[in-house]
C-alpha cells in the first residue's frame, strides 16, 4: 500500500494555478469551447462592440460616409471561495486502494493533488450551472444558482430584442420541433445562415427533440446524426444549460472571465490531525469568476416564462 505524507500546504499566486484551474476550466462549457473565455481577467474588462462604417467609391476628397460605431459593455468579476473539510479516513483509503493497481490506477501519486482533483469535480459542476443560470430563474423566482450573474441573465435583463416568452409549460417531444421553428424564426440578420451560429439547449431538451426526430421517422438511427443540427444550425448541449429554454448566438458573443492566470488566486490545505487532531482535511481555494455578453441584439431566444 502507498505511503500517505501530507503536510499543511499553501499556495498563492502562480503556484496555485495548478490547483485552482482544473477547478474552473474543466466546466463543460469552457472545457469544450461552448463561449468565449478570459482568463486572466483582473476584476473587470471591457468587451468591444463594433458596428458601422461604410465603403465607398475612390474619389480625391475625403468625405465622411458614415461613421465607425464603438462601444463597451463590462464584464466584471464576483469573488469566489470553497470551503471544503474531507475526512481524510474515507478518502484517503479510496485513495491508496487506487494507487495498488499501479499505472493503471488513473490518479495522482500524491495524495494532496487527489484531494485537489476531487474538490476540483464538484467547483467544475457549480461553476458549469453558474455560467448560464446565476441568479436567473424562468418565472422570476428565486434562482437556484447565484454564484455571479450567468449568461441566461444577462440576457434577460438586455432589451429581449429577439425573444419568445409566450411559453407557460414545461417543453414536450410533441412541440420542441414547433419551439425550435420558432427561435430560427427569431433570427436576426447577423445570425441567419451563419455556420458560427448555434443553438444552445439542455440535455433534457436535446433528449425531447431526439424523442421527436425517432417518432416521426421511425428510425432511431437516423435521428442519432439528424439531432446534431436543425435546419443545418449546429446543435449545442451545455451540462449546465436550464431546462425548457432554447438560445442561438455565436460563441464569440457569450464570455466567461477568470482571474485563474493571475497572482490573485490561492488554494490552501490544511490538515487538522495537526492542529485538533480530527482526522479531517480542510480545503480552501480562491478565485474569481464571472460571465457578460457582448450584443444582446445578435441573439435570438425562446424560453418557459411561467
């Protein structure tokens, strides 16, 4: 059986990196590209906005014809902690029966990076809910996820230029097709048969609109590749997107911002055999985190409202 050292270990900085990070970039959405991400965010940064500005014929005079429109809209970070105490009798021997199948086992060798990986599994889900559901809730109500303000928001709280919020019901196999005909209705200008444009959806959503695709043409293999895309838009399915809500945008319109790569992060781990003599391990990790959209005019969305 592997020997167990573990000492109380601070890092700050740089050398918290490798503890921090996993934590926050293995969430499915930054993990696969699903938005845009800052990090190396120090608390705020603006995100340009470019429109405007015209070509026109080669003459010898210059005369202004139009003008260059730019703008910034704000990303500002919320400052994070987790606080978490392991017993380090339970995990610890999960740990050392890993390590007797040798380079098969898939863990680290030191115990101190397993304990990081583990409490790194349960930040990654809290931050995948927040970045599109903090402090947003369908029907008004109390958000379930309030970590920092997610994605779904920050667009709730823009001018709805492009939204559908008729829906009163949970979405069905019967009418997701009817939902999504709908939202590539919505389209602006700027999204309309882009291949950068995508619809974003839950994974309880994609499984209705397969249900859908299965039925209608009796073929659940087919359905398998069909599902991929709507009407050649493809198709995305964050782990933590809501339920009964559909968005389409491009992937450089939704951003997540993190202090992860700057001196301003720390993980710390404490253990208490040391000090009270409980057989526990203490965690604490530091960082920042935050989401912003860039142009709430070049989406589109249709969402359960009640």
């Amino acid at each position: 059986m592997a020997d167990m050292t573990f000492t109380v270990s601070n890092y700050a900085g740089t050398a918290a990196v490798p503890f921090v990070a996993p934590a926050i970039l293995s969430a499915d959405t930054i993990a696969n590209g699903y938005c845009s991400v800052l990090d190396n965010v120090r608390y705020k940064t603006n995100l340009r906005k470019v429109s405007g500005g015209t070509v026109e014929a080669r003459s010898c005079d210059f005369a202004a014809n139009g003008s260059l429109d730019i703008s910034d809209v704000q990303l500002t970070l919320t400052e994070l902690q987790v606080n978490e105490e392991i017993c380090n009798h339970e995990l610890a021997q999960t740990w050392a029966a890993a390590q007797m199948r040798g380079n098969y086992a898939n863990v680290p060798g030191d115990y101190e990076q397993y304990l990081a990986q583990y409490v790194a599994s349960r930040v990654a889900e809290d931050v995948e809910k927040n970045i599109w559901q903090g402090a947003y809730a369908f029907d008004a109500g109390t958000p379930a996820n309030g970590l920092f303000n997610g994605i779904l928001k920050a667009y709730v709280d823009g001018a709805g230029t492009h939204e559908d919020t008729t829906s009163t019901a949970a979405f069905t196999a019967a009418d997701i097709d009817a939902k999504l005909a709908l939202l590539v209705g919505l389209l602006p200008d700027a999204l309309v048969g882009e291949d950068s444009t995508k619809i974003y959806m839950s994974r309880k959503s994609f499984q209705l609109y397969f249900q859908f695709l299965a039925a209608n043409n009796n073929n659940p293999v087919l359905a398998t590749q069909q599902a991929k895309f709507y009407l050649g838009y493809e198709i995305i399915t964050p782990a933590g997107f809501p339920n009964d809500t559909l968005l389409a945008s491009r992937v450089d319109n939704l951003y997540f911002g993190t202090n992860v790569l700057t001196d301003h992060v720390e993980a710390r781990f404490i253990d208490l055999r040391n000090t009270t003599g409980a057989d526990l391990t203490r965690i604490l990790m530091m960082f920042d985190g935050g989401t912003q959209i860039v142009d709430e005019a070049s989406m589109a969305c249709v969402r359960r409202s009640a």
